[in-house]
C-alpha cells in the first residue's frame, strides 16, 4: 500500500525560534520600517547588526508608503546573512527575497479584516512566493500612547495591566495552532509590555514568545528576557540611536549565558 507523504517545505527560521524556546536561549531583533530608511542606509545597517551579532532583521510597517521594500531586502542580504523575517502591515507587503513571513492574526482584537479578512486576500500572493510562513498569534498591548498598529488596526489594544486578558488570549492563539506569539506594545510606545505579563504568558503557553514596542534600554531588554521573552524587538528606537543595537544586543545574549 502506497502512503502519500505531503512535501514540507523547510522551516529553517521557524526551526531556529523553537530552539530558542527549547535551548533556553535568547535572540536579538532589529525591526526596519522601510518607510524610514534609504537604500543606502541598509548597507550600515547590515555592518552594526553583523558586529552586533544581531539574529533576526524583521522588515515592514503599518503604512508602506515607500515601494522599495525588494531593494532594501536585496541589500541587505548583499550585506549580511542575517535571516529577514517580513513583518507586514498589510497584504501588499510581501517580497520574495526574504526569509520568511509572519502571517500575522491580530488575536487580540475584534477586526474580522486582521483575523483573516486581510489573509484571503493575500493567500495566493503568500503561496506563490515561496516563502517560508510562520503563522502568528499577534497580541497589541496599550503601551500608554496611540499607536500607529492601534489606529490602522481599528481594534483596542489590551490593557497593559489585564495579564489575564493577554494570557487566555496567547492561550487561544496557540490552541488555534499558532507557531508563534508576538506581544507588541506598538511602535513609539510610552510604556514597553510588563515583565509580569511577559512572565504569565511565557510560563503558561509553550510557543515561542517574541515581545517588542516601547524597549529603549538594554536593561530593559535584559529584564523582558529573563521575564520569559524568546526573542527582543526593537525598532523605533534604534531609528534615533544606532549605538543602542549593540547595547541591546549584548545584554539579550548575557541574559542567554545566565538562564
């Protein structure tokens, strides 16, 4: 009797957040809006995260007004072989020169358009691209400011101190079958996510926990990380101090050497 096996795509950058989940380890991401960047800025880029020993590029925004989104990728990745993760705002954001994708669905939110509205529309352009998708249970958390992923989201955030909130709904999000979690206080937050949510939701889920929005110092990062954050995001704040990549790096891989 002959057994079917469906082909599998590799899942090489799925596979490395697991290990970090798995291995107890902790991981650097840098988060580019290409909206904020110029083609040539992308090679410094390339060279800080290199020396940085940063682990992930994430590339996208909520907006896109910019269409050099293959440009930027293309050069980076001419500089660097740093993984590039699409993080998108929407479905027209999608590049077949990076890595892989984060199939985002807003779970913390009541807009049926970023739960799977937005994802039809983009289904076939996804497929076709080749690229490696992780499907995201992606969670916003007021980070005391409206944010731009707030606005154009069209959905609350979840309150900052409502840890239970956040948790039944990562709890939620990894039943559906998720392959990953993502709490997000939103690009130029006030207030980056509490270490106590952080910490309820790593303890209570086992996906791999990706945390960002509002981190503007390395202890910041460092605390987020042993409070059960897999992988650090920062963005907006390196936009104003390209120094703090390779602060927040550094205290992101201590916090890997002490767990």
């Amino acid at each position: 009797m002959n057994i079917f096996v469906p082909f599998m795509m590799p899942r090489p950058v799925y596979q490395s957040l697991v290990n970090l989940r798995q291995n107890q380890q902790k991981a650097f991401a840098v988060l580019v809006d290409p909206d904020k960047v110029n083609v040539p800025d992308i090679q410094k880029l390339a060279g800080l995260c290199n020396d940085s020993a940063v682990d992930y590029l994430f590339m996208g925004g909520s907006l896109m007004i910019s269409q050099h989104l293959d440009k930027c990728i293309k050069h980076f990745k001419s500089n660097s072989d740093i993984p590039v993760i699409l993080f998108p705002g929407s479905p027209s954001q999608v590049s077949r020169y990076a890595d892989a994708l984060f199939y985002l669905s807003l779970i913390s939110g009541r807009n049926p358009e970023l739960l799977i509205g937005a994802h039809v529309v983009s289904a076939p352009m996804v497929k076709a691209s080749g690229l490696e998708v992780i499907s995201t249970g992606y969670l916003v958390i007021d980070g005391g400011a409206p944010t731009t992923v707030s606005y154009m989201s069209n959905s609350a955030p979840i309150p900052h101190d409502k840890n239970d909130i956040a948790l039944c709904t990562a709890m939620a999000g990894e039943m559906q079958g998720k392959h990953v979690l993502y709490l997000d206080a939103g690009s130029g937050a006030k207030n980056p996510i509490s270490e106590s949510m952080i910490q309820k939701v790593s303890e209570n889920t086992d996906l791999p926990l990706i945390v960002g929005g509002g981190i503007r110092e390395a202890e910041k990062a460092y605390l987020n990380c042993k409070a059960g954050a897999d992988v650090i995001v920062v963005g907006n704040a390196i936009e104003k101090d390209l120094s703090l990549i390779k602060e927040i790096s550094s205290a992101v891989h201590q916090c890997s050497i002490q767990v």
